[in-house]
C-alpha cells in the first residue's frame, strides 16, 4: 500500500469513527482476525480497544498481568514486532495464549507518545499463519500507530486539563460557593408572595455566569457535584422561610437519576419543594425518571417544568412526567402584552395546564402592562425583575413579611 493510500485511510478512519473505526480498518486491510490496543500499567496491561471478526477471545476492559501475552515482550524485544507464522518462533509457542485462542500470525507495535513514555502497543493478530505479511505491512501498522498515539496525548492532555478544572471547581465549592439568591414568586389571584426560586451565583473569578460556571463543571466531570451542593445550600435556607412559603430548587434529570439527589432530600419536608427542570435538559428514559421521581411527589414535592416554551422538548418533559408547574419562559412573557402571536402560545398553553391541572408560572415579567396582560390570561404565578430582583436571604425572608408586592397591587 502506498504512503499516499494509508494517509488516505488515516484521515478517513479518525474522522469518521475514532480508534474504534482505525481499528477496524487495521484489521480488515491486514485480513487479521483481532485488532486492539492495550494500555501498559504498573503491573498488568488493559485492553482499551478492541475490534474482532465475530466473538473476540479479550474484551474492553479486561487486564492481564504485563509478563503474559505478546505485547510487553515485543517493546522488550523479546519477540519480533512481525510473526508472520508464530510455530517458527520458539519464543511465541512458549506462551499458552499462543495454542489457547489460538495466534497463528500476529505483528505488534508499541504505541510511544510525544514524551518518549511506552504507553502501550498497537497489536493484531490472526488465528491462522500468514506468511505473506511483510514490511510493507509492518510499515502500515507503525503509520496508523503514530496517529493512534498522537490521539492519545491528545486525550491525556484533556484529561489533565480536565482534572485542573475538576479541582478548581471543588476549592471553589470548598469557600461556599454558590452563594443563592431568591427570586420571589407571587400568587396573581391574591397578591401574595407563595415561593421563592432559588438561584446560584458565583462570587469568585474568573467572573461568569452560573450557567457557564455548570457547563464548565459538567466538562471536568463535577457538574453533578456542583449541582448537588449548590441544592445543599439552598436547602439549608428552608428553615428561614414561614410555612407555606416553598423553595424552587433546579435540577437536572441526569442528578435525579444518579441517586445521589435521594439522601439530600430525605429529612426535607417536599411539601416545601418545588423540583424545577429545565426545559432544555434532555431526557432518554421518561419511565426511570418519572420512577425515581414519585417517592419524592408521594410525600409532596412538586414538579415544575422550567422555560416551556422555549423549545419543543418542553411539551414532551410536560406529557411524559405529568409537570405540577409549567413555567413559561420569558421569551413568551417578553412583549406579551403587544404580541398577538406570544400572547396565542402561552393562552394555549395556559389552557391545556389548567385542563391537566397544571398551574402556570410567568418568569420574565419586566413591566406593568406585561403583568397586566398575564393576569388577563389567568396565569397562576409570576416572578421577574418588575416585581423583585433575586433577593439576600434576609431580603427574601423580610419580603415574604411584607402584606404583597406593591407593584402587584399596582395592577389589582
């Protein structure tokens, strides 16, 4: 094969499928029957890719001692990196792998990162001999190693950078942050402050919003971590609130199936809480959520669905989990009051909580007219920065003293 066809290959097998695809392309080119990659530990090696013709005799995952098998003792030299026919090396036939799978021909390289370190080999192997298997073959393996190798540095220097951020993140935990404010939540019917939703805020640098403070989480592999502690914080203000006064606590579909949400919330009363999910969370198993959920709706937690409206998947996370709350979104509440087409989506909406019933929570409301037209259309409840801004915990728990919010009065 020339130089020009295996770059063609190269360029082809990594972007179209990863190892996994370079692989299989391996294999197939070299008519072998197994293909892998092994990683070289401290005293065992682990297979970390493995693509086969049919049912492998080794399996991702699987580690065996550094001494037995092929690999360690072709980066010694102690076997050639080229077998074409393993019954012609005494030293192959000296390991039992050699009859037990069996290897009639195998070629092995090692897979050397930019650093100089071993940190593993690239091997495949056929169950039969195949004396045609030659240098030009070798060569190959070797071309397609570089590139596997430089992938993996790739992926080491990820993981590292991964592993900082990871522990920036929890030093930040480690001060007490998120730090939460409370955003109010008033009844429209009567005026009266009913929750607060409960939101993180990060007073440390780099300065960026919470959203992204939980994205980066997520990448470093924290991002439940952070979710959870941030709740912990927030829970730890319940007292502070007069019943019935609720908190509105967000949550991610992939935190409730962890299990590690469950012993947060069992000393907490639900009737309290409100369990808010986004609408841009994304759900593949409505049944095990909806399962893990009802224990907590049991005892009296509600469900809210957060920023419907802003997508189609808040009308599945609706039908699917059977939402106590809907939240409209502020781009439905935005101009809500000037826009027919806002003001259709969100009556419409509106109408099919109460029918279900469902309560409706605006978020968003910025001005008076806004307010107004939202209680024209019978939402239950709103929150927004014309009637409070996200407010201190002694902020939050003197407002929910005060008779209502003069700006609600303002339009009653």
């Amino acid at each position: 094969m020339s130089s020009g066809a295996i770059a063609q290959l190269l360029e082809r097998g990594v972007g179209d499928g990863g190892v996994g695809h370079v692989l299989r392309i391996i294999r197939k080119h070299l008519r072998m029957d197994v293909a892998f990659i092994s990683h070289f530990r401290e005293v065992d090696r682990v297979f970390e890719h493995v693509d086969a013709d049919g049912i492998a005799p080794i399996h991702v995952g699987q580690s065996i001692p550094l001494e037995e098998g092929y690999c360690y003792k072709v980066v010694n030299g102690e076997l050639p990196q080229l077998i074409p026919d393993t019954s012609l090396v005494p030293a192959a036939l000296a390991i039992p792998a050699t009859s037990e799978i069996p290897i009639g021909s195998h070629l092995s390289i090692p897979v050397r990162l930019e650093d100089g370190q071993v940190y593993g080999t690239l091997c495949c192997f056929s169950h039969r001999p195949d004396r045609s298997l030659g240098d030009r073959d070798l060569a190959m393996l070797r071309a397609f190693g570089e590139v596997l190798a430089g992938r993996i540095d790739e992926g080491l220097a990820d993981g590292r950078q991964r592993e900082k951020a990871a522990r920036e993140i929890r030093s930040i935990m480690a001060t007490g942050a998120p730090r939460i404010v409370f955003q109010p939540i008033y009844g429209v019917k009567d005026d009266v402050l009913l929750g607060v939703e409960c939101l993180s805020r990060f007073d440390v640098e780099p300065r960026r919003g919470p959203d992204a403070w939980f994205e980066a989480a997520h990448r470093a592999g924290v991002g439940l971590e952070l979710e959870l502690h941030a709740i912990e914080n927030a829970l730890g203000a319940l007292e502070r609130f007069p019943a019935p006064v609720f908190l509105g606590i967000n949550t991610s579909p992939e935190l409730i199936l962890s299990g590690r949400l469950g012993p947060v919330l069992e000393a907490v009363d639900l009737t309290r809480i409100v369990l808010e999910i986004t609408e841009h969370a994304t759900v593949n198993d409505y049944a095990s959520l909806a399962r893990v959920l009802q224990p907590w709706r049991a005892r009296g937690a509600r469900l809210a669905i957060d920023d419907a409206g802003a997508g189609y998947a808040s009308m599945r996370h609706i039908l699917n989990l059977g939402a106590d709350v809907i939240k409209l979104d502020m781009s439905l509440t935005r101009d809500i009051d000037t826009d027919p087409s806002r003001r259709a989506l969100a009556k419409g909406l509106i109408s099919f909580a109460h029918e279900v019933g469902s309560h409706i929570t605006a978020e968003g409301v910025e001005t008076r007219s806004e307010l107004e037209m939202l209680r024209r259309v019978h939402v239950d409840k709103v929150q927004g920065y014309y009637l409070s801004k996200p407010l201190s915990l002694p902020d939050a728990v003197a407002a929910v003293r005060r008779p209502s919010s003069s700006r609600m009065q303002a339009v009653s």
